[in-house]
C-alpha cells in the first residue's frame, strides 16, 4: 500500500512540476535559444513563466514573455521577484560564463547570503551548480530540469537526423563514450573525440567549439584532404546536477563538427539538450554528418 | 644460482649497451636538441656515434658528428647505413612529426617491408612507435632508451631548480597525475593540467605546448592577475614503448607554463627527458616556477 502510495504521489508531484505547479515557472536564463524554447514548451502546456534574464548573458529575446533582468549579484532582487510573482518552481538554463566576481556587485540579499557564495569558491562547474541548487531548494524553492518540463528539448533514442552511424562509426561511438566516462568519473569534462579509435582531443575547462576548433587545426595538418570519420561524444559526468547542467548541441556544434572532419556526433540519449532542434538536425543532413542517441543503458559504468 | 646468472647476464648486457657495444651507436634523429645531447653523453663516454639524420625532422647540429641524412621512406638506405657503420646498438630520439604518407616517396628496402609499413596504419603513436621498435629488433638490431645510455638526461627526482612545491602546489601534482594515469591507461596522452583541483586542460593529440597556450588563453579570459597556481604533470602512458617515446619537456615548456600562470611544472622521476637541462632550469628559476620530479613509488596505479 504504502509504495503504492508512494508511488502514486510521486508521480503526482511530477505531473504537478511540468505542467500544473501553483504560480508561474520561474526561468532563470543564461545565453543561448534554450530558455525560450523552455518557455515556449511549458507555455503551450499551459503553464504560465517568468523569465528571470542574467543581464549579459540572456538573449534579448526573452522580452516575448513576462519577464524581469537581474544582474549577477542581484540575489535579493532574484528572490523580490520569485515572491512576487508568486513562482515555487525554477528552472534553470542556458549558457553562463563564470563571472568576474571583483566585478560583481552584491545587492542586500546576496551579503545574506555571503557564507553561502563565499563556499562556492572554485571547484568544478558542476559544484557550483548544485550547490546554488540546493542553495535555492533551502530556500523553499523546487527545482526542476529542462527535460521534465518539456522532454522534447532532449535528445531522444538511436538516429536522429537522416543518416546513421557506420559500424565503423558505431566502434568510435564506444570508444568515445568510454572516454567521457572514464573523464567524467575524474570530473573533468563531457566530450571527447575519437578517429579510428585513436583519442584526437579531450574536454576540459575550453567547452566543445575549442575543442572542435583544434580538431579541425589538428586534422588540416595531417594529411590532407580525407572523407569524413571520427565522433563527437557527449555526455554528463557520473554524479552531476543533471536538473541544471545538461551538456548541449546546437547547429553551432554541428558545423564545427562538420569542420573538423567528423562523420557525426552521439550523445547520451535523455541526457543532453539539443538547442535548435530543426536548424540542429537539418545542418547535420546538409553536411551528411549522423546526430546519434546513444541509449542510457548503453553508457559504460553509467 | 641461475636466478643470479640471469641477474649478472642482464647487468652485463646492461653496461655493454650503456657505454660498450661493438660499432658506434646509432642515432635515429628527430627534431630538437636532445639528439645531440645523447651523441655528446655516449662521446663522452668513449662510445662512437653516427647519427642518422630525418630530413625535415633533425636539426642540421647534427653534422658536426658522423651522420647520414635520411627521407622518410628511406628504409633500404637506413638499413644499408647500419651495415656500413657496423652499428648493431640503435637509440630512436627528437620530435617527428607524422609523415603525409601521400608524399612518402619508398626506396626499394621500403618495399620489401611494405606490409609492415601499412600495417602501422592509425592507431596511437604509442602503437606505431612499438612497432617500430619490433621492426628493428626482428632485423637483429638492439634498440635502447636513451636513459640507459645518458641517464643525466632524464629528470631526477625531488626540487630540479631552485623552487620547490608548496603544500597547495602538492595537492594539485597529486590530482594532476591521476588524472594524467587514468588518461594513460585510454591511450589517450601524457600531460594534463590542474589548478586548485580544478582540471583546467588535458592534452590528447595537440600536444603538451598547444595545450599550455589553451590554458593561457582561458585564464587571461578568466578573473584578471592572479598570482601563479596550479600545474603541468607529464609522465609516461602505462606499457607506452619508454626506449623511444618518453614526454620530453625544456625550455619552452617551461616558458608557457608561466605564460599560462602556472606555479611549476612535475614530471615523472626517471620517465621524462629534460631537453636543454640547464637552460630549462633557468628559465624556471627566473620565472619563481618549481620543476619537480614525482618519485615513480608514488604515480598512481604504474
């Protein structure tokens, strides 16, 4: 009875965090389409935003919705607003790059809270990351991913574009995937690039295009011109906040992939957004590279 | 008995391939100066050299010991050097690029051996340097590292310059060199870099200097002046050919390192070689860097 009971209310509580919630869906937006297309998706479940914008960061574009910008440092402003627009529920995405903090002025909120920011200091991203989550959940806030909301932001199962992976390409999958594990258990990035089972290049604090960009330099002093082989991988590390810090693709990634002479790039099914979805898979199919999903179950020591 | 037989066996073939040997010792020359480091060192000691020069690769200091000029593809003519020379002792040393094999033009003992030649195809240089190495070894040739030859040109261990790591510095050369073995055992590169316990860089096929610049680049990017941290680790890849593929740093390691803010730099003790010892020295004790080689008991999981 009671797991049943459980089980039951759980399942509420979830149908309650994507569409139903009391308030609107708070959006806390860094760079990038994604926010948007997040308050686009919750929209047209009819569920109500409000688009909290990093000034500097978010796109402009959030000024279709109901929405207000804040400043990094702004803390009490982020909670002034969280109040008064009556939000429980956050979600938290887009793109953000570390701030300066000697630059960052802190509002009356943000010195509350200055133990907690000072604690933040400089671990990885992803500690960052679910600490300021489990900052805001003290709070009384509850946080949610991307992908409960609207799972269509995610990359979904197997081939996603128009072509598929060889079974040449399938074997750099593996090779790929075993990489970002193996790197991701040492919490130093998601992706890596494998050509004909030989490691090109590894993520670490540069982010994909730079490292994409390298392989691209890498490649156009080796021998000339050849057809394109070799994957992108991309996953999340083992153990991190996947509700706030799910890696991404989008039609830029694709093109620096096409560059870099890559057949295509897989990324842990479920687990990544894709930005830009149609522009995504369209700029893969115009450059005969594969978007491939690799199953959960699949991810080695996952 | 022949426990102690064995031992005094490999000692003595030890000594006669440091020092003795029949014929001079032949150099094969890549780039750098570390090819006429080791001619310097087995003169020194009383052994003859000829250096077998990679057109292209070595450095033209080499004619000022006996030498040959070789092409890529030039297998016959280096077989048939060896057999002029009587040298039957060979060391592989310097930096090569990877040949465009599409601009190889193969001599006619590079045809004979062409199914070897092709069967080196693409995997890690690690894989095509032993296979090198077996290749000569089946032709009755002794290939040596060039530490047991001039054993003064691999870093020692402890404090190398006149820096030593603090306890901070420490704790990030332990990080780095875990991560750095568990890179290793993928194949996938030598160095990496750690700041605070932060993975700010990993090396794969760029090599170590683009990857210093990389880190130059995020963390002028990043917070301003700071004053200097974290660490460049090399050490070995686990079952890597170590008699012709060891990480090599000198003073250009060294520069970038401090270009890229960098406390100091550790190598794996007895593994790396230090090419331009005193000039690399000085450029980190002009910079306040420590250069430090790691005791081989303590690299993870060797």
């Amino acid at each position: 009875m009671s797991q049943r009971r459980a089980k039951a209310e759980l399942e509420e509580s979830r149908s309650d965090a994507r569409v139903v919630g009391e308030g609107p869906l708070a959006i806390i937006a860094g760079g990038g389409t994604l926010p948007c297309a997040l308050a686009d998706a919750a929209t047209a479940r009819g569920r109500g935003v409000h688009i909290l914008g990093i000034r500097g960061e978010a796109d402009e574009a959030i000024a279709r919705f109901p929405h207000t910008w804040l400043k990094w440092g702004e803390v009490g402003k982020l909670f002034a607003t969280l109040e008064d627009r009556d939000c429980r529920d956050l979600v938290i995405i887009g793109a953000v790059k570390r701030p300066d903090l000697a630059n960052v002025r802190f509002d009356l909120g943000a010195i509350k809270n200055l133990p907690f920011l000072l604690s933040l200091g400089m671990g990885g991203d992803d500690h960052v990351l679910s600490s300021v989550v489990r900052f805001l959940e003290s709070k009384g806030y509850r946080v949610h991913g991307a992908g409960d909301v609207a799972p269509e932001l995610l990359a979904g199962e197997g081939k996603l574009g128009a072509n598929a992976p060889s079974n040449e390409d399938q074997a750099d999958i593996e090779a790929a995937f075993h990489v970002v594990a193996a790197l991701g258990r040492l919490d130093v990035g998601q992706a890596a690039v494998v050509v004909k089972g030989h490691v090109l290049a590894v993520e670490a604090a540069e982010g994909t295009d730079a490292m994409l960009a390298r392989c691209a330099e890498l490649r156009r002093r080796g021998s000339g011109r050849r057809s394109p082989t070799g994957v992108l991988a991309k996953a999340p590390k083992p153990g991190q906040e996947e509700r706030v810090d799910l890696p991404t693709i989008g039609p830029g990634t694709v093109e620096k992939a096409a560059q870099a002479g890559l057949a295509g790039i897989a990324v842990a099914a479920g687990r990544v957004l894709i930005a830009e979805r149609t522009a995504t898979i369209a700029t893969a199919d115009k450059h005969g590279l594969f978007l491939f999903g690799r199953k959960p179950a699949e991810v080695p020591d996952a």
